[in-house]
C-alpha cells in the first residue's frame, strides 16, 4: 500500500486531471474510481494516526485526549 504523502501527491495530480476537463470520459472515469480509492486508504491512515495519538495522551495522565481538529485549530492559533 503507497505511503500516505505518496497517496496525497497521487491525488492532487488526478484532481488536476480531472479539473482540466479535457479527458475522455473512460479516462476520467478512470481516473476518479482510482481518486476515491487513494482517497479511502489516506482517510484510513489519518484515522490509524489519529487512534494512535489519542491513546498516547491517554498513557499520560496529565493530558486528556482532544479531537484532531481541536489540536490543529489550537496549532494555527499560535501562529
């Protein structure tokens, strides 16, 4: 299975393709049904991640463990 960067960069270059508009159709679809599966298998990475990470704040008792998007949101606010 292809690293989750390798899955991301694969992705933004079919979307780029797609949004071209200029494919036959078999081609596109092609491209889309090979999309929605890169796309599957990066969700399930970032959910394995996400598993992982609430577990090791767990081990710690001092931290309780918060959803991705309040950790991210937190990041971008001491910007």
């Amino acid at each position: 299975m292809p690293k989750f960067e390798e899955c991301l960069q694969r992705l933004e270059k079919i979307v780029n393709e797609l949004e071209k508009g200029d494919l036959p159709l078999e081609k596109a679809l092609t491209l889309f049904e090979e999309g929605i599966q890169l796309s599957n298998s990066c969700r399930k990475e970032l959910e394995t991640a996400e598993g992982k990470v609430e577990i090791l704040l767990k081990q710690n008792g001092k931290l309780q463990p918060e959803p991705f998007d309040a950790l991210t949101e937190k990041a971008q606010a001491k910007r």
